[in-house]
C-alpha cells in the first residue's frame, strides 16, 4: 500500500493531500530511509514521521484498503514520541499554527 494511502485510511494523518505533502518534504521515514508518498508500506515497517517540533515512531500491524474510525488505530503502534527543542523554519507545521 502506497504510504500517503496507508497515512489517511490509519487516520495517522487526517487527509491523503496533507499526507503526500509531508513525505514530500522528506518528513517521513520507513526503516530509516527517506520515504515518498508513492513509497510502499508493509506490516513490520517503522515509520518515523516529524510534525513540527515532535517525531513519532510507529510500526506498521496490518494494511486495511478502509476502516471504521474505531479500528484505525490498530493499523499500527506508536513505539515513541519525542520533542525537539529547536524547529528548522521550513519544518514548522502551518496547520497547527491555526
């Protein structure tokens, strides 16, 4: 399954266009290496994808084409969280400044 894909069905990422945008900005990485929208995820990937002034690592559980808002969360486990303490300029999320 395509990552922008993946990121909007598990609701990690609300919408497929935002999605895409992050990867496009080289935010997202699979198994550490960059990723890009059209990159392709499977169950046992670890995904590491920076919002603003935090990171969040998440494995990969299973790749549903739909799901119920309920059942989302369980397409994968955030295994950490991290805040850094100084932003780069062109990595400040615009969304959350609204």
């Amino acid at each position: 399954m395509r990552l922008d894909k993946f990121l909007k069905v598990s609701r990690f990422i609300k919408r497929r266009t935002l999605a895409k945008q992050v990867a496009d900005q080289g935010r997202i990485t699979i198994n550490g290496k960059v990723a890009k929208a059209s990159s392709v995820v499977k169950p046992g990937d670890e995904l590491s994808i920076r919002f603003g002034q935090k990171i969040v690592n998440a494995t990969v559980n299973e790749l549903k084409a739909s799901t119920k808002k309920e059942d989302a969360a369980g397409m994968y486990t955030i295994t950490s969280e991290e805040r850094l303490e100084k932003v780069e300029p062109e990595f400040v999320d615009d969304e959350e400044a609204n």
